[in-house]
C-alpha cells in the first residue's frame, strides 16, 4: 500500500518515538535570537544552543519535523527551484537528535532499520549506498562491520570543496556554529537514469539522490575559522520529507508526490491553465508553501532582509501564475488548499490564515500594479517602433524595472506579429550585472537584497536646498543607471538638504529638478543604512548616475514640522514640571500637521492638568527663548541632565538641542530658532495609547490658531440656525431641550391611547379554536414597538389567549407572538415566531410568552397569517 506524506511524516516520528525520542513540535521559519540565521534552515536550529552546551537538553532524545526555507544564507535552492526535480525552497526536514546520548553507531543503525525494515519504509538494501567523511574511520567501519553493506556502496568524500572541511561529507550550520562530519545515504533510482555516483564527475544526474544525512556534531566553528570541540558530541540526522516520500511513492520527481499533486490540482483549478505540465506549477506549488508559512511566522513582504526574500517570492510566484494565463488575485486563494494539503504540519497557518491571505492579497495587488505600469510602457515602445522585433535593451528594462516576465512580452508581441531579441535581452542582463559588480556604493547578495554601503551627507540644519550628485538610482527595488518619466524609485545624493524620517519626525518631501523641466517629487526621505534616499517620482525627464541636480526642500512643509519639533520638547519639559519625574518619553511622531507624544504615566490627566500644561508651555513661547544646538560627548549630556531615550544606541558624540534653562534634550532633529516662532501651541487630545502610556495630541502656530477657532465657528453657525445672538444662545437651547421633551411625553401618551383602542378592537376579533382564544392580525400602528403593548394588553384582558400581531413600517414587517402561560404545552412564542418568520424571510427572537421578529418579505404576510390559523389548530393538543 502506498503511504501518503502525511502517514509518512507520523511513521518518521513514530519510529523514533517508539526508540526513546521525545517530539517536538516544528520552530517557526524565523528564530529570532539568531542572527547568524536568516531562515530556519535545517531540523537542527532550533537546538543550537544546546549542541553548543550553552543550554541544558530537557531530553537527550528528541525528534522532529521541522520546516525549513533554503532562500538565502549557506543554504540557498532558489535558483534551481521549478527547475529541478527535487529542489524547493520550503521543505520540511524529518531528524532524529541525542544531546550527548547515542553517537554514531545507534545512529546509523536506528537510520538503517527505519529505511530497510519491512515494519517501516521497507526498502530494499541494495538501492541504498553510503558516503562517509574521508577521515571518519570510524563511521566507515560501522557501515561496513555492523551493517555489512559491500565496500563498493560506501563511498570516501574528502574536502571536496576547495579548502579544510569544506567538504559535501562535513556539515555546518552556517559561517560559524555547531559542525561535524556526515555520512550521507542515497538511494539508487535504477540505471535507467543518468547519472554517477556520489563523488564522481557526473554526481549531478538523477540518478542516486541523498534521502538522509547524518551528522555527527563535534565542533563549534569561529569566525576565525577555528574548530573548538563541542562539550559532548551530539548527532543530528536530517531526511527531507519530499524526498523520502518521492521514493516511497515510487515517482522520480518530488512535485509528483500526493502533496504536491493535490496542490497543482488546485492551482490548475484556481488559475484556470490549460498549460498542466508547465513548470511554473512547480514553482507556485513551491512558493505558496514559503510565502504562506513566512508570513503565518511573521514575516511581512517590504524591501528589507527577510521581507525582501518573501517579496521577491511573491513576486517570482505571481509572475508565473500570469504566464500560466491566472487572473489577479489567485496566489491567496491557494492558502486554503495549502492548509489542506499539510495536514497536521499546517496549524500554524491555519490559525494565522486570514492574515496570510489578507497580506498576500495586498502584495499582489502591488505587483499588478508595477505590472501595469510595464505594460504602458511596452505599449509606448510598441506604437514607437516601426521595427518587427523589440530590441533586447527594452525587453530588459520591463523585465529589471517592472519585473515584467519575458514570456508576457512575447505573447503581447507575438499578437502585433513583433518578435522579441532574446539574445540582446541577456545581453543586457549581463551588462548589467557587471555594472552593478563595478559600481561602488552598493552591492547586492545572492538574493538581491540590496546593502548600501553609500554615506550621504546631511546639510539640512544649515540650508533648504543645494546642489548635488546623483549617487545612486534604485527602481522597484534594483539599481538601475538611469530612471525615466513616470516611474517611482529612491534617489541617493552626495549631500542632501532633505531630513530622513527618524527620531519622530517624517521625512521632508520636496524636489530635485534638473536641465529641461526634469522633475523628481519627493513624497518621503527615509535613511538606507548610513545613506539617505529620496522616495519618489519622477514626472518628466531622467536622471541618471553622476547628474547634478538642484535639491530643494518643502520649506513651509519643513517650518511647520519644526515649530511642532521644538514644542515637543517644551511639552515633554512642562509634563515632568505638572506630573512630575516619571514622565518619560515612549515615542513621538512629528510631521507638518500636529505633533503627537506618548509619555509614561498611569492615570489619565484632569483638564485642569492639561490646561497647565498647555499653559506653561506658552508661557516659554512668549518668553521667545532661543533654541540652542550643542555638540558634545554623551556623558557631558547626560551629566547635564539631558533627556535620553534608553532605547537608543547613541554615539560617543551627541546633539544637544538646548531651550534656554527649561529643556535640555538629545536630539537629532530639526528646530525653530527661538520659542517665539511656535507662536501658539494647543492640545488638541489626551488619550490612553498603551497601559501605563498616555499619549498627548497637539497643534502649533496657524494649524493651532485654527483649531481653536473651531468651536468659535461652530457656535455661531448654532446661532445663526436658531436666529439668537450668542449671549441668548445657552437660554434658548434649554427652552428647546425642555420643548423636545415634552412633546415626546405627549407622544408617548397618545400612543398608549392607540393600543388601548386597537387592543378593544382586536379582542372584539379573537376567535375560538378547539376553546382557546386566537387573535391574529395585522394591524395599523405608528411604531412596531406598539405591537408589544398590544400583544401585553391581550393577554392580560383575554386571561388565555394565543396572538400573533403584524405590522408593516419602512419596508419591513414586523411581528409579535405571544402566548400565555397556561397554554405553553401547546405552542411557544418563539416556536410560532420561528415559523412565521421563516415565510417573511426575518430573523428575531424572545422568550416562550413572547417573541418578535423583522423580516423582508411583505408579500408573504397575508398568506403567512391565513396559514397560521390552522398551524395553531394543529399544535392544539385535546387532552
Ligand atoms: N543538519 C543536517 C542537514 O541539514 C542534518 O539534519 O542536512
């Protein structure tokens, strides 16, 4: 019988439960603690710290199935992924580990009974063969001696990777870490398929594929390069799951195992393609599996590290769907078969499912619009050419700037009967790669994330704009030479007049024009390391590498955020002087609008408090006190008294921002000259923003003059409306208030008046079946609310009675049931509710005395109401 991949995950973890193992459940993809990780790479992480004796085991045998991302790092498949039969990015790795337990004998026995038992995997002995690190005498006699495979099956790899333990059969987690030598298994596909064996020229074929690998962790390696032996030798065994189970399953390819058929089916299905051998299925099938689980682990698509990984995947996932002829959309509809899919490794996900599909969702819709943006583009290179092929310099471009695939372009052309330069195309590619390899400034890693290493300088205290030199052009995410009219990207100067978000305060926005009307707008200034980069762009023109351009900042933008800068350092001085000490800082945002400040402290403030505050600080903005910047070692600051945020990492320098003798604070940011400047400050709210947080919203200078005004200007329209000057304003709405409610007593009455009058009428109506008393109706009222007196009235004149009262009001029918005690054994009002309601399409509720409901369908009240009569009569039971 064929064992699914589920059963095969359990029989894995079963076997070597039953030997001792204890199982833990998967670490996410991110271990946090560990920077030397950018993913969670192998089965063995999430124990690192106990391989390296810095943390005692709870057990000393433990098993898992762990699931892993190999998108970066030591350990990187991206580029083979769809590509290759057996590679992915996301797979979830079986291992088996003892901490100073077994060693390498019970290991490799433990390996070699699950893989050849006929009470677990079964398979053959002879399709197995080993490799053993050159030097590991030990482990190669156990091979030979203990489980008698022939010599010719085990096989010696020496540093076969160019230098000291680099070497297939020597195992490290990453550049530094725990290490040891391996011994690897494979499992022998039959001759019909090409390739050698392990260790010879042509390994690479199909032929003999690695299914388990044994570590026999011994070392700790440096960054020097040092291997300093471990405090007890540890094993650590790794078997990816979609491999095992292809061999099980008896297919050649992973991607033809039941996961990952069962999820092309749904992509076929979900994308609509007719293409169903394409290999884009694998990479989709692939990248659903990363994208969905980063994201459920807490990773979010954006431009930096991992974000950049899981935005690039989405990316390369989306791409593929569109050549598979996929509508927008379809990638975050494959979650939910993906849940279904990994059964029991899926929970994770499950609990996270609507965040990971709402993220993708979002991603998605970016991508298409990049995508949208090439497709103009091309539209415009279309209509200009008069060519029958589109040269390889623009293939490149859409494909570099808008992330535009090559097979897309093609089909457009191929519709205009244009055909594409493929040759150029690459061409381009590595014309481009070399420039970005000679450039200096950035570099990017196997997963193009970007790292700039450029330092732009920052002018802005002293000047709004200046002169500068283009250092560096990014577009969606690349650099490029040059960018053109109509596309976003970041522009990094040599020197910059413009403030990077930080500290509280927003970017500046602003321009940077050049020779013939060229235009870049600034929306943003964010800093990319130690360089600053303006988010934007460019409405006419291009700009490329080595331009010079006028760099000119938003001026009133830039006032209007200092006046708020400077008064919240004023807010914060006057918020220690009324609360006292406790108050501090705990985040800011500052921008041309208002100012915001969150501070420490546990109770909301009284007005009074606030008004104070408020109130000092425009005491020190009439006292017109100059703003002062001092640099100075950070422990003369501190010694000073300045106000630090303990969460910063400072310099052994600092910048002291210094308003006379009332505040003195670190600070990085842009300032008035003097107090006298903010003009006028106001607060517009205090608020709870966190426990033990408070949170103060402000205004200054024309901003809070008109918001003062506010409630000025609202009074007079008050006024104007009820034709009273402002001095009657106060008497003449009590008069109203009082009118109002008197007139709703009045109303109040008169409708009690109504029920008492209809109630006469409708028990006048109340006929006799099998002698109980039924009033049905439906009956005019001014408000649905009546019909509940009514019913109260009936029951209460009639003594035993069953009614049913209708109404209809704005659109709607409303209906009332009541029933009196002593009949209940017959009929409830909710069980006659419930049946009327269903034919009125409404929904209500109550007790079994009364109940009431809304419903939609007026048509169907008449009839609703004849047929009730005989309900009742059926439910009437004669003792
Ligand atoms: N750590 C080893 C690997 O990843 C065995 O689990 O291959």
């Amino acid at each position: 019988m064929i064992k699914s991949t589920s059963q095969i995950r359990q029989e894995f973890l079963n076997f070597f439960h039953s030997k001792g193992h204890q199982i833990i459940t998967s670490s996410p993809l991110i271990l946090p603690d560990d920077t030397t990780l950018l993913f969670t790479n192998a089965g063995m992480n999430q124990f690192k710290d106990i391989f390296l004796g810095q943390k005692k085991p709870k057990y000393t045998r433990i098993t898992t199935a762990q699931r892993c991302l190999r998108v970066g790092g030591k350990h990187n498949d991206l580029e083979k992924v769809g590509y290759t039969a057996r590679h992915h990015t996301f797979f979830e790795m079986l291992g088996n580990f003892s901490f100073g337990d077994y060693f390498k004998q019970e290991a490799i026995s433990l390996a070699w009974e699950l893989l050849t038992s006929s009470k677990w995997f079964g398979l053959p002995k002879d399709k197995l063969l080993v490799t053993v690190y050159a030097d590991d005498h030990d482990t190669f006699k156990i091979w030979e001696k203990k489980i008698g495979l022939p010599l010719e099956r085990i096989i010696r790899i020496g540093d076969n990777r160019g230098s000291a333990y680099a070497s297939d059969n020597f195992w490290q987690m990453s550049e530094t870490g725990p290490c040891g030598p391996c011994s690897e298994i494979f499992f022998d596909h039959g001759a019909h398929i090409k390739g050698g064996l392990p260790g010879s020229t042509d390994e690479g074929g199909d032929r003999y594929i690695e299914i388990w690998n044994l570590v026999f962790m011994q070392f700790n390696r440096k960054s020097n390069g040092t291997m300093i032996p471990l405090p007890m030798p540890a094993v650590d065994t790794g078997m990816g799951l979609e491999r095992i189970t292809a061999v099980l399953q008896n297919v050649h390819s992973n991607y033809n195992i039941d996961l990952f058929q069962k999820l092309i089916q749904s992509i076929i299905q979900i994308t609509g393609t007719t293409k169903i051998h394409d290999k884009s299925l694998h990479v989709i099938a692939d990248h659903i599996r990363s994208c969905a689980f980063l994201i459920a682990d807490g990773v979010l698509p954006s431009n930096e590290n991992r974000s950049y990984v899981l935005r690039r995947l989405i990316r390369r996932a989306v791409r593929h769907g569109y050549t598979l002829g996929a509508q927008k959309g379809f990638f975050c509809k494959l979650v939910s078969p993906l849940i279904h899919v990994m059964d029991e490794s899926a929970e994770t996900l499950k609990r996270y499912q609507n965040k990971v599909e709402q993220v993708l969702k979002t991603e998605e819709e970016k991508c298409d619009k990049t995508l949208e943006k090439g497709l103009f583009l091309l539209n415009q290179e279309l209509s200009k050419t008069s060519d029958d092929t589109l040269n390889g310099e623009t293939l490149f471009r859409l494909y570099d700037t808008f992330g535009f695939p090559i097979e897309l372009v093609e089909d457009i052309c191929r519709e205009r009967h244009i055909s594409v330069d493929k040759v150029g195309f690459t061409l381009a590619m590595k014309e481009q790669r070399q420039r970005a390899r000679n450039a200096s400034g950035f570099h990017t890693n196997y997963n193009n994330v970007l790292y700039i290493t450029h330092k732009s300088e920052f002018k802005g205290y002293d000047c709004l704009q200046l002169n500068a030199v283009i250092s560096i052009v990014i577009v969606n995410e690349e650099i490029v030479d040059t960018i053109y009219a109509g596309q976003d990207g970041v522009i990094i100067l040599d020197c910059t007049p413009f403030y990077p978000e930080g500290g509280g305060q927003v970017g500046d926005q602003g321009t940077l024009t050049a020779h013939n009307h060229t235009c870049f707008i600034i929306k943003n200034t964010k800093k990319y390391a130690q360089a600053i980069g303006h988010i934007g762009t460019l409405t006419h023109g291009r700009l490329s590498k080595g331009d010079t351009v006028l760099a000119q900042v938003d001026k009133e933008n830039q006032i209007s955020i200092r006046l708020n800068h400077s008064a919240t350092h004023l807010l914060q001085a006057a918020l220690r002087l009324i609360l006292g000490p406790k108050v501090t800082q705990k985040g800011s945002l500052i921008n041309a609008q208002y100012l915001r400040f969150d501070f420490s402290y546990d109770q909301p403030m009284t007005q009074a408090e606030t008004r104070e505050v408020e109130a000092i600080v425009n005491k020190q903005i009439r006292r017109n006190l100059p703003i002062e910047v001092h640099i100075m070692e950070l422990n003369k600051a501190i010694t000073l008294g300045a106000m630090a945020l303990f969460t910063e990492k400072y310099d052994q320098y600092v910048r002291v921002l210094k308003i006379d003798d009332f505040s003195i604070e670190l600070c990085g940011g842009t300032h008035a000259q003097r107090t006298g400047d903010i003009g006028l400050f106001h607060i517009t709210s205090e608020s709870g923003s966190a426990s033990g947080v408070r949170r103060i919203e402000a205004v200054t200078g024309e901003e809070a003059l008109s918001k003062i005004y506010h409630p000025y200007d609202a009074l007079s329209d008050i006024a104007q409306l009820l034709r009273v000057n402002h001095r009657n304003l106060y008497k003449k709405v009590s008069s109203l208030i009082d009118c109002v409610q008197t007139l709703e007593k009045k109303t109040q009455n008169l409708q009690h008046q109504q029920a008492i009058q209809e109630s006469l009428l409708l028990r006048k109506k109340a006929i006799e079946i099998k002698n109980i008393q039924i009033v049905i109706s439906h009956v005019n009222v001014s408000e649905p609310k009546i019909l509940r007196i009514l019913v109260d009235n009936l029951k209460h004149h009639l003594g035993s009675a069953i009614i049913v009262l209708a109404t209809i009001s704005n659109g709607k029918v409303s209906l009332v049931t009541g029933v009196t005690k002593d009949l209940t054994h017959h009929t409830t009002a909710t069980e006659l509710l419930k049946y009327l309601a269903k034919q009125i399409h409404g929904k209500g509720g109550g007790s079994q005395h009364l109940a009431q409901a809304t419903g939609v369908n007026i048509e169907a009240l008449p009839t609703a109401l004849t047929n009730v009569k005989s309900w009742i009569s059926d439910k009437i039971k004669i003792i």
